[in-house]
C-alpha cells in the first residue's frame, strides 16, 4: 500500500484469482490463444501479400486489420501470461504502464476505425460494382490506412496524458491483469468525475462515430442486396460481406460495454470478462472468420499449402 502522500511509480497487477493450478490451466488456455493469434493473422498478412488473387482494396485491409489484432494482443498477452505463470504479484513501471496503456487503446481506435471504412468498401463493392476499381482505387486505399493510424494515435494522446495526470496515492494495487483505464483512476486520490466524463464523451464520438458509417453502409448493402432477383445472386452479394459484419459485431459489441459509459471505474471482474473479448477472443477469431466464410482466401491458403508442400518434397 502507499501512503496517502506519494503517488506510486510503479503497479502491482493483481491479475486473475484463484489458486496456482488454476493459474497454469489458464495460462495453457490463453498461450494456445496466443500461439493461434500470432501464426493465423500472419498467414493472413503474408498471402494477402503474395497473393495476386488477393491484390483488392478488401484484403489490403484485412492485411492490416490482421497487422492491427497482432499488435493489439501483443501488447497485453505477454505480460498476462507471465503473471499467471509465476506465483505472486507481477510489478510494472510507472513508465512502461503509460506506454501499454497508450498503445492499447491507440491501436483500439485504429482498428474501429478501420472497420467503418472496411464497411465503407463493401458498400460501394456491393452498390456500385462497376466503378468499385476506381473509387476504391490504390491511392484511396492507402490514404485511408494512414489515416486510421495517425488519427488513432493522436486521439488517446489526450486520454492517456489526463490519465496519469492523477496522483495514485490509494494504493499501487492494480485489479487488473495490465494497465487499465478504469481501475487506474480507481486508485487517484483526486476528483476524476470531470476527467471521466470527457474520457465518455471521447469514448463515444469515436465508436459511435465510426461505427455510423458502418450501420449505414449495411443499410445500403441489405437494401441492395435484396433487390437482387436470384437466390444464388444474394447469397454471393452477402458472401462478400458476411465475415466483416461479423467481426464488427464482436469488436463493437465489446469496445461499447467497455467504453461508452459515464462511469469508467466499475467492477473489476466485468473488466476483465470484457477486455477478454478485446484483447484475446478477437484476434483469435480474426483468421477463422476471414478465411472460413470466404472462398478466395481459402483457395489462396490451399495453393499455398500445396507449394510448401511441393517445396519440402524436393
């Protein structure tokens, strides 16, 4: 515990309870997640681009949403696997909890943004066939990357700085298995109401806000797609979007019960459920969404098993 005049300069995370041999069942549990994450979302980044059958403005953004899960998990997955291997507390930096923290929800922000304007390109693929290659043309397509990364990275500059601007004098116990938001601004001895209220109004300009375009692409896609007279027509129409709806789903789902709320400084155990989905259970499902409901990546994945496999035998 610290005493109510210093702030802490470094946390003790306290992680998951339970006792020892629960600690190493999760921790088989989520290295398994882990390994699965890394190596499918690398696969995917590496046949987008070899791949000339993949060479579309839609998987030149899988590629970077597969570089965005493998960031994302990254940054907390080694640090929560260590605490759970060793017994006791796992100790963490004052810097380097600013530094995890910042990335965390730098990349977070990236990625929503990302998804809206993936939706973005399926609605002009399903609405406007014809001129698709132009509108979404390479120029675009790497302007609206760059763009997702700078603006996620500018906007939780503020967040991040008002964060740690707090004096952490409660305690240095961290309820948490990395650096998280909410249960920082548990342990300030100040007056975060404020602090927490502008950090809900951010919250919900930019998941909110990109997630209004993608409810409004998909309005345009049903509304299009159901106008398509043949059966096979609408299946192959809604194909091609079935696997991004489907992330934006989870993703979303889980950004908004963890976010978009007054009160950033609830229940540790619902954090930690939550942050789950963000951090764990998304990047692992990336590849088995994105590869099992599309058919292009699956024939590139089976090519690119057949040469590997040609390759050992001679």
């Amino acid at each position: 515990m610290m005493n109510n005049f210093s702030s802490a300069t470094e946390f003790c995370l306290l992680g998951f309870p339970g006792s020892q041999e629960l600690h190493h069942i999760l921790f088989a549990i989520f290295f398994f997640f882990y390994s699965v994450t890394l190596m499918g979302n690398t696969v995917i980044i590496v046949i987008v681009c070899v791949d000339k059958r993949l060479k579309s403005p839609m998987y030149f953004f899988l590629g970077h949403l597969s570089a965005l899960e493998i960031l994302i998990t990254s940054i907390i997955m080694p640090m929560m696997l260590w605490g759970l291997l060793l017994p006791g507390m796992q100790t963490i930096s004052l810097a380097a909890c600013v530094t995890q923290l910042f990335l965390y929800l730098a990349v977070g922000t990236t990625e929503l943004v990302l998804l809206g304007a993936m939706a973005v390109d399926r609605y002009v693929a399903v609405s406007n066939p014809l001129r698709y290659n132009i509108i979404m043309n390479s120029h675009t397509c790497i302007w609206v990357v760059i763009v997702s990364w700078v603006f996620g990275f500018l906007c939780e500059i503020w967040p991040v700085y008002a964060t740690f601007q707090f004096t952490f004098c409660k305690s240095n116990l961290l309820d948490h298995y990395f650096c998280e938001r909410g249960q920082l601004l548990k342990l300030s001895c100040g007056d975060t109401l404020f602090t927490e209220f502008v950090l809900f109004l951010m919250a919900v300009v930019v998941i909110i806000g990109s997630l209004t375009p993608t409810i409004v692409s998909y309005t345009y896609i049903i509304s299009t797609i159901l106008k398509i007279p043949t059966a096979s027509g609408r299946r192959r129409a809604f194909s091609t979007c079935a696997s991004h709806f489907t992330f934006v789903v989870i993703g979303y789902g889980s950004c908004l019960f963890l976010y978009v709320k007054p009160k950033q400084t609830q229940a540790a155990e619902y954090n930690k459920i939550v942050s789950l989905f963000i951090s764990v259970v998304t990047p692992f499902l990336n590849p088995f969404i994105f590869t099992l409901r599309n058919d292009k990546v699956k024939e590139a994945l089976r090519d690119g098993m057949k040469r590997c496999c040609r390759l050992v035998k001679d």
